[in-house]
C-alpha cells in the first residue's frame, strides 16, 4: 500500500505542511513504522540537514533532533555517556535510522536515550511558524507515550546543559545483549573533587512510565567525603528502595526491576569508591 508521505527539502517548508495540514512527522520510522496508521499522512524529516547537526556552546551541547544514533556514535563531540546508551541500542541497521529525537518524542518508558539526557538537565526546542518554545525533558514527557507538543510544532535542538562530571556509569540490563529493548536502564554520574562528592546524580529508563530521576535524594549525598558516602552507602540505597515503585510488564516483572536496580545503585557507588577512594 502506498504511503501518504510528504518529504520537505527544508525546515521552514516542513514547518509550513506541519501548519496546513494534519501530518504525523517522522525521522528514521523505527518507532512511527512499526504501528504505521494506514490511513495517515506522513511528514518525512529524516533529511533536513537543519535538524542533523551536533554543536557545542557555553549553553551545553546542542544534539538536532534527527541525528540518528549511528551519527552520535561518529561525533567526536557527542557526551561519553550518551554515546554509551547509543551503543548499546538495538543492531546497526536500527542505529543508521533511529534518532535522539524520534526517541524523545516516542515517550516510550524504555527509550534508553532519555536517563542520559535527564542526567545532563536537557532542554528541548520546539519550533512552529509562530515561532520557538524551550521546555525541559521532564516536562516535555508527560506519561507513556505522551509529550508536550503542540500539533503544529517539531522537535528541533536538544540542549544537553553542561556538567562537571568525573565518573559515569551506565547499565542496560535486557534479555540478551544486542536488539534487546531494556528491562532496566540506568545511568548515572558523579563529580569527586578533593575526596567529595560535588555532584551525585542517578536516572531509569523502563521502571516507570515515565523516566525517573529523584533529585532530592541525590542531595543527601552531595557534599559528603567518600568515607561518608561508603558508610552511608546502604541508607542511599534504601532511600531509592523506597521511592521506586517499578511498574510489571511483557518484559519483566516489578520485583525483578526493584531488585537489580538496587544493585546497580549499590554497585554505581563502589565504583566511585574504587575509582575515588583511597583504598
Ligand atoms: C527492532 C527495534 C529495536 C529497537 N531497540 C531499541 C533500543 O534498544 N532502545 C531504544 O531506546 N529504542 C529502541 N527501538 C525504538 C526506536 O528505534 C527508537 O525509539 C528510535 O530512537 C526512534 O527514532 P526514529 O527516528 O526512528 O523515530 P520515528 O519512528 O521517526 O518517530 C518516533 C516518534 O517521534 C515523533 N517524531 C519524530 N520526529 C519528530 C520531530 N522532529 N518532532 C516531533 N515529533 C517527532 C513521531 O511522530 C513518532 O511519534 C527499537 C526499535 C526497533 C524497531
């Protein structure tokens, strides 16, 4: 059956059939194409080369929304740790189509993409004819498979803020290790300066509809000497036991999700220990 694409050559011109007409935009069509609505008119952006650009300013990094994940990869520029999460998505042939954008805009709780971005505070730009909204990630995804967009708008920038972070980790725990989408995701980070933690930040993908980061707690770890943080290390990790509250799904059930997400709470901080510590 034939597909009722439009394909602008421009980002003004994809603006304007955004505007005029009822369009469902798309970039690589791993998420889009999947569950494809035969009866609708798709918006084709995957070859703007406005929305393909990574750059770097005093702002943070600014990723264009239809980077695919293969083009990350080949950045120099690009976050460690994002380009560790990109890694580990899917199989080349879905890195060469999928983008940053389409996995922020699929609002899916297993976008592995999107614990990163939350570690970095990430902004989003929303462009229209009428003009630019910025709204944070956290905002933007309301709850599964919902966002924040107006339906004459496109996801253009995304604006990683800029981080001191020393020490990172990520985990991406699936049923195998490759095409596999995420039981759990975790990334995290943390800023050890002169034997303290300045900076302590921990994020998921897959336990909750939406992606979770609990900044209070990261607070009660900022400020204090490794020593502090090995002894108060089983206290962290209750203190997110009692907040996560993961949901059951095809994938795995909440207690497994509960279960191993300590785990790698527990394990994210030895790691700063060994790395930091004087041991
Ligand atoms: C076999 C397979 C394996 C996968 N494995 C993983 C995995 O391991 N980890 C993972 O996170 N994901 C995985 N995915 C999901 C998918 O590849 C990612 O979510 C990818 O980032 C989607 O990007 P896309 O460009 O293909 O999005 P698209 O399908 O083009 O679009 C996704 C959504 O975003 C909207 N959209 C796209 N561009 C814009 C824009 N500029 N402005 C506004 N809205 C927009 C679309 O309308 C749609 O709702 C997998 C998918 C497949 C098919």
């Amino acid at each position: 059956m034939a597909i009722n694409n439009r394909k602008p050559q421009s980002l003004n011109e994809a603006l304007r059939i955004r505007h005029d007409c009822e369009v469902i935009p798309y970039m690589g069509g791993t998420d889009v194409m999947v569950e494809r609505d035969p009866k609708a008119s798709f918006l084709f952006l995957g070859d703007l080369p406005e929305l393909q650009q990574l750059t770097r300013d005093a702002e943070g990094w600014h990723l264009g929304s239809g980077l695919t994940f293969s083009s990350l990869l080949a950045e120099e520029d690009c976050p460690d740790l994002l380009r560790e999460a990109v890694s580990r998505i899917a199989s080349p042939a879905i890195r060469n189509l999928g983008t940053i954008g389409g996995n922020i805009c699929n609002a899916s709780p297993a976008g592995d993409t999107l614990p990163v971005l939350l570690l970095y505070d990430t902004d989003l730009v929303l462009k229209s004819l009428k003009g630019e909204r910025r709204v944070s990630l956290d905002a933007f995804i309301v709850s599964r498979k919902h966002i924040d967009l107006r339906s004459d708008e496109l996801l253009v920038d995304i604006i990683m803020k800029p981080k001191a972070y020393n020490h990172f980790y990520y985990e991406k725990i699936g049923s195998r290790r490759a095409m596999s989408i995420s039981k759990i995701a975790m990334a995290a980070a943390a800023e050890i300066q002169k034997g303290t933690v300045a900076d302590f930040a921990i994020s998921f993908a897959s336990m909750y509809k939406t992606p979770l980061r609990f900044k209070d707690l990261e607070e009660t770890v900022k400020g204090k000497s490794l020593d502090s943080l090995e002894a108060m290390k089983q206290d962290v990790v209750h203190a997110y036991g009692e907040r996560l509250n993961p949901i059951s799904d095809l994938r795995s059930t909440a207690d497994y999700r509960k279960g191993v997400s300590l785990k790698l709470i527990g394990d994210f901080i030895d790691t700063i220990l060994e790395t930091f510590g004087q041991g």
